[in-house]
C-alpha cells in the first residue's frame, strides 16, 4: 500500500491524518504505513 501512496502523496496525508485521528494503533497499524511510507520515500520499499 505505501508503494501506491508514494504516487498520491496527497492521498497518503488524508489516510495518515485519518487512521491517527482514529487513535487505535492496534486497530489502524498507522505507525507500520508511516514506517513503509518512509522506506518508499528513501526507494527502499520492497
């Protein structure tokens, strides 16, 4: 999925923004995407 954000970077803000207003990490897993998000950012996603 953070591969497809990297594309829609815009879009990945409104999903982060969302999944932490939702605060419920267990449920939305927003640090793992922010984690993959980041590795994409640096051409390191796999």
């Amino acid at each position: 999925m953070a591969k497809e954000l990297k594309a829609f970077p815009q879009q990945y803000r409104v999903n982060i923004d969302a999944l932490k207003k939702y605060n419920d990490e267990y449920l939305t897993g927003a640090s793992l995407l922010e984690a993959a998000y980041k590795r994409c950012l640096d051409n390191k996603c796999k």
